[in-house]
C-alpha cells in the first residue's frame, strides 16, 4: 500500500463521514452504535469493504422515503448488523480457528 492509496483511502473515508453527518440525528446515532458495534465484532472487510456504506446507502433510502430508522432495522440494533454480517468471516471466527489448529497440533 502506497502513500496514494492511503490518501485516497482517507478522502474517502472522509466522504463517507460527511454522508453520515447529512443524515437526520436519529439515524446517525444508530449509525454510530452500527459501526461501534460491527468494529467490535469485527467483520474482516469491514473498512475496505462495502458493508458501511451499504449502510448508509439504504439509511439515505429510508429518509427519502420518510421512514424512521428504526422502521428500517427495528429495535435490536446487534440483531441487525449479527443479520448482515452473517455469511462473512469476522476476526472472532479467525481467533477461534487457531485456538482449534493450536490444540489439535498440540502447541
């Protein structure tokens, strides 16, 4: 990874912030606890991938259609993003799978 690949990375991540901060109060604390929570989890891609700004795609969507945030995901935010990220490796899985390849080879 570049100098220019890290600049651009930051340009967009800036970007993707000032869509967040264009979206009604209501759907950017949801957005925050989301992140928070999926930056726990931690889904692989998540940075590099599409995930976060698939997110805020369709809160951009709902306020279009006048729908409240929680209207869209409903009440359990973890629920929610546990939804979206379940076919997609975590770095929990990764952790689990060399605690399984630590005890199996006996190190």
């Amino acid at each position: 990874m570049g100098i220019q690949d890290i600049i651009e990375g930051k340009k967009q991540w800036r970007a993707h912030l000032a869509r967040v901060k264009a979206l009604p109060r209501d759907y950017q604390i949801v957005y925050k606890e989301m992140q928070r929570y999926l930056f726990k989890v931690g889904p692989i891609d998540l940075v590099g991938g599409t995930l976060l700004s698939g997110i805020v795609d369709f809160f951009e969507e709902g306020v279009a259609d006048g729908k409240g945030v929680l209207e869209l995901i409903g009440d359990d935010v973890a629920a929610f993003c546990d939804d979206l990220i379940k076919d997609s490796p975590t770095n929990a899985d990764i952790f689990q799978e060399s605690i399984s390849q630590r005890r199996t080879s006996g190190a």
